[in-house]
C-alpha cells in the first residue's frame, strides 16, 4: 500500500513533531487534538522548529511555508477520515488509547494503517479493540522527532506483514531508520532507557550527588549526550513514569518499582520541559 495522507492524533511534543517529519517531506498531514488551544500550540511548535532549520540554513523559507502548507488542523477526530496512515500519539494513558482506537476503527475503511505512537503500552491490546488487528502497528519515535533517526516498529501477534511492509517502506521515506521489534512491556529503549532515568531519580533522592552532577557524570563518564534527569525533563516525568508503570505491571519484577520521588513531582505538576518545571527549571 501506498502511504500518501496522514491522520495525527495528539498535537502535543510527539504528534507535532511527526506532523512536521511528514510534511517537510510532501506528505500531507491531518493533525487533531481535543481543543483549538492545543491543536494551536502544537502548529506554533512545528513552526518554529521549522524556523530554527531556515536560521540554521538547513530549510529555505519557501521549503518552511510549503510544509506548513502540508499541515491542516482540526478537533474532530472524524477530520482523519481517508488518511491512509493515523498515527495515534496522545496522552500515554491505556484506557484513552483504547478509546481512540475503537473510534478510529469505525472511521478507517478498509485499507487504513492504525498506528500508535505509545511509549509502552501493548500493541496488541489496542489492536484487540479494533475490528482491523492486522492492520494496527506500533510506530515509536523517538524525541525531538526532528533530530532522532530511529523508529521503533512494533508488531503486535496480530500485525501483517502487508502492515509492516507498508509502514516500514513510508518510515523510510520519510528518513528514519526502522528497527522492527516485538510487543512486550517498554519495547527496546525504553525497557532500558527508562530504568536507567528512574535509577537517577532514585540516586538523586537519596542524596548521592546533585541533578547537576548525575547528569555530568553521565554525559562524562558514559559519554551520553544527554543527562538521565535533562532527559527526563524532556521526555516529560508523567511519561517517564507511566513506562515504569507499564514495565512494573507487565513484568511483575520489582525492579521496575518507579522512584517515589518522580511519582512525587508528577502529583506536584512538574512535569518537565512542557510544564516549565522538571529536575531543571525552565521558567523564563
Ligand atoms: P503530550 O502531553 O505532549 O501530548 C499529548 C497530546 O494528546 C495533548 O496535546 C493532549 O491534549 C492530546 N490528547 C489527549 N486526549 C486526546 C484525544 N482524545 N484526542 C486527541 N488528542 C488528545 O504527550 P507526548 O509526549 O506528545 O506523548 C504522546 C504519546 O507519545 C504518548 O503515548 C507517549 O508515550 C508517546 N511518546 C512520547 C515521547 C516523549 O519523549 N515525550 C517519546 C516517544 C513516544
């Protein structure tokens, strides 16, 4: 199958950015969310990623307008009728993912993809609630989706392989790398990613060194471009601890068990980046 029109839902830090991956690529693109104000903040973000790359020189200005051109928005999920791809990339919660995607079931024909962009949770599961299991894949960027190569292509025990074929040929189209993975809790990098965020957090709330100086001696001492608690921040702590959830529940192994003190903060609201607050500050 041929992938021409993408549905999105969810224009938050991932759906924005798999908007603007699609379109700059001349695909075009439906991006949906639950309100004008979000679907707005997530068309502000693609913009400026897109007027970083024209700063940078790396877009030119008419190339900028013609993927925004590529975008149209919309807070109804029906506007994702006739997308021959929907990415599904909302809040990471099981029982509003199963609500989307029995809705999407009964809007995608007889040929659409059904993909989600979860962090953790069971493709096969989601595809369970649909009438179209062999056509509902896991399609798992990674964040800035502008910058990170990998796509993380999960099948679920009943994905076709016309499914993945065809997602797997547009994840190249679109310049990733797809990496094909079975369904089980936390997928590949964040069954290792995760754990390796919470045991900062753990370090960090036992005193073991400053948010600072964990994140040094990670970039120094384990050559990451990133530190564990920035990445967090980035990340976003609610998603951060709803994969620990997923890979606690899933494996029944307490060494998932997430840190108290991330629990802590997601009840305070500092959610990282996106909330202005996080392991670092981010107020203005
Ligand atoms: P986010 O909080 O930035 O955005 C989620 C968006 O979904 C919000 O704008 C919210 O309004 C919207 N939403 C909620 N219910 C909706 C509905 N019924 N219909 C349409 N939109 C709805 O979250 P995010 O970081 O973009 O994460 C989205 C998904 O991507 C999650 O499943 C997450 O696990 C996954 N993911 C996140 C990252 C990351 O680093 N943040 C990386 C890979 C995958």
């Amino acid at each position: 199958m041929d992938i021409r029109q993408i549905g999105i839902i969810g224009a938050g830090t991932m759906g924005n950015g798999i908007a603007q991956a699609f379109a700059i690529c001349g695909f075009d693109v439906t991006m949906t969310d639950i309100s004008a104000a979000a679907v707005q903040r997530g068309l502000k973000a693609v913009d400026g990623s897109l007027e970083r790359l024209v700063k940078k020189e790396k877009l030119t200005a008419e190339a900028k307008a013609a993927a925004l051109g590529h975008i149209k928005t919309a807070t109804d999920v029906n506007a994702v009728r006739g997308s021959d791809l929907i990415i599904e990339a909302a809040t990471e919660n099981l029982d509003l993912k199963l609500k989307i995607f029995a809705q999407l079931a009964e809007l995608a024909g007889d040929t659409a993809i059904l993909a989600t962009n979860t962090s953790s949770i069971s493709i096969t599961r989601l595809a369970a609630a649909t009438k179209l299991a062999d056509r509902v894949i896991g399609m798992h960027f990674f964040n800035p989706v502008a910058v990170m190569q990998l796509v993380e292509l999960i099948r679920g025990l009943q994905t076709s392989d016309a499914t993945y074929a065809a997602v797997a040929a547009v994840a190249k189209k679109i310049g990733k790398t797809p990496v094909q993975v079975k369904n089980s809790p936390g997928f590949v990098v964040n069954r290792m990613l995760c754990p390796m965020i919470n045991e900062a957090i753990f370090a960090f709330a036992e005193g073991l060194a400053s948010v600072e100086e964990i994140d040094n001696a990670m970039k120094l001492g384990a050559n990451h471009p990133i530190g564990p608690l920035a990445l967090c921040d980035l990340i976003g702590l609610d998603v951060e601890l709803a994969v620990m959830n997923v890979l606690f529940e899933g494996f029944k192994d307490p060494k998932y068990r997430p840190a108290p003190l991330l629990v802590e903060m997601v009840e305070a609201g500092y959610l990282g980046r996106k909330a202005g607050r996080g392991f670092f500050n981010y107020a203005k």
